[in-house]
C-alpha cells in the first residue's frame, strides 16, 4: 500500500536494446578503470589514511534504480561530526584534502565498483538520498526509470552550480534521450569539466544544500533533516 506523500514508482518502464547494450559496456569499461587505475586507489586511500585516518572509504545509503536502496562507496574527504570541536557543517568537517579530491573528483572513483556490482551506470542521474523519495513531483521521480551514474548530463552542465528543479530537468531529459551517442558526449564532457573543476559546490557552500521538494510542496511539508556528510 502507498505510504501518503510518497511518490511511488510504477515498476520498469519498456526495455530497450541499449540499455542491455549499456550495461555491457559498464561492466567492461568498469572492470577495466578498476584495474588500470589500482595504483591511483592505493595513492589515494594512503592519503585518506594519514590525512583522515580510517576508514578510507565513505558509506552512504542512496537511491537506485526504480527507487531501490544502495550502499555508495567513495573516498573519505570529511572528519566525523564531533559539536564539541565545532564540526558540524560540511564547511567545518572538509579538510584541504578533501576539497582537493573533491575538486579533482578523485573522491568519486571508489563508485566504479558500484558500477560493476550493478547499483550504477558510467552515466545516468546522480544517485541521491533516499528521503528525497518522499519530496520528488512525480515528473521528478522519473529519474529513477535508469541507473543512477557516475556522472550525467547535469554534471556536464552546470554540476552543484544548478538548482535542484534545473538538475532534475537534465535527469528527466536523459531519461527520454539517452543513447549511445549522447553517453559518449556526455562522457567527454565529464573530462573537461572534471580538468576545468566547474561546479564543484553550490554557490557559499561546502557541497550542495539539502532538496526540500518543489517550492510548493516543501511549504506543505516540515523540514527533515538529511544525513550529513555529502548531498552531491
């Protein structure tokens, strides 16, 4: 039975020849940056390790597919929350070191196992909280319908410097457009603005401020408070 204020998702929606293709393709280029890129895992988790202490790695319950949870693993970039040093806002808690791998994305390479493992796609819609579930219009929810990716057609246009509404407008576009050919630009785009370090953070914050839902609803609906640590 729907819960009441919740936008549920109908199941999934027609298949179609490439995201079989798709998938495929994440598992190969995954299996392959995984192997390729072990001594950029073993320089950055040594890193984390003096710079942050253990763990390396950042655990965090996001939204998959059809709206099924999953555990996202990235490299540690903030201390734990401790009010009694004063860390307690991401801008307290990220280290130089963090801002450093965030800004480089390197925190993110951690998730090509999730792609590998199924949670996530090299390209899709960012994977995000799943108490954002309840605050998505149903058009938002959409976003759903494909696997979350590592990047995707708002990280290429604009990242953590967009609004929400414009980052799920992008999502709903790459739903209804995705192809081959829109995967590989999107892919290409994603290494410039990855050099570039466009959008980073939303404007005068550490990472990106909490979605409350569309103006009208999150009126309609008391404030909840996410799991700190990271929203991108």
């Amino acid at each position: 039975m729907p819960v009441a204020g919740v936008v549920t998702l109908e199941g999934p929606p027609r298949s179609v020849p490439f995201d079989r293709g798709k998938r495929a393709f994440d598992v190969v280029a995954a299996a392959v940056l995984l192997a390729l890129l072990a001594p950029v895992f073993a320089a950055v988790a040594l890193l984390v390790a003096v710079g942050l202490g253990r763990p390396v790695l950042f655990r965090q319950c996001r939204t998959g597919r059809y709206g099924e949870p999953f555990e996202l693993v990235k490299f540690r970039t903030m201390r734990p929350p401790d009010p009694r040093r004063g860390l307690v806002e991401d801008a307290d808690r990220l280290t130089p070191l963090g801002r450093w791998l965030r800004s480089t994305s390197l925190d993110e390479l951690p998730t090509l196992w999730n792609v590998l493992r199924g949670d996530m796609s090299l390209v899709g819609p960012r994977p995000l909280l799943p108490q954002y579930l309840a605050r998505y219009s149903p058009t938002q929810a959409r976003r759903h319908e494909v696997r979350p990716g590592v990047t995707g057609l708002a990280q290429v246009r604009g990242r953590n410097g967009l609004s929400w509404e414009a980052k799920f407008d992008l999502d709903v576009e790459y739903v209804d457009s995705r192809c081959l050919r829109l995967d590989l630009s999107i892919l290409a785009a994603t290494v410039r603005t990855v050099l570039r370090r466009e959008g980073i953070s939303a404007a005068g914050m550490a990472t990106a401020p909490e979605f409350l839902g569309s103006p009208a609803e999150a009126a309609r609906r008391p404030m909840a408070t996410a799991q700190r640590g990271d929203h991108r």
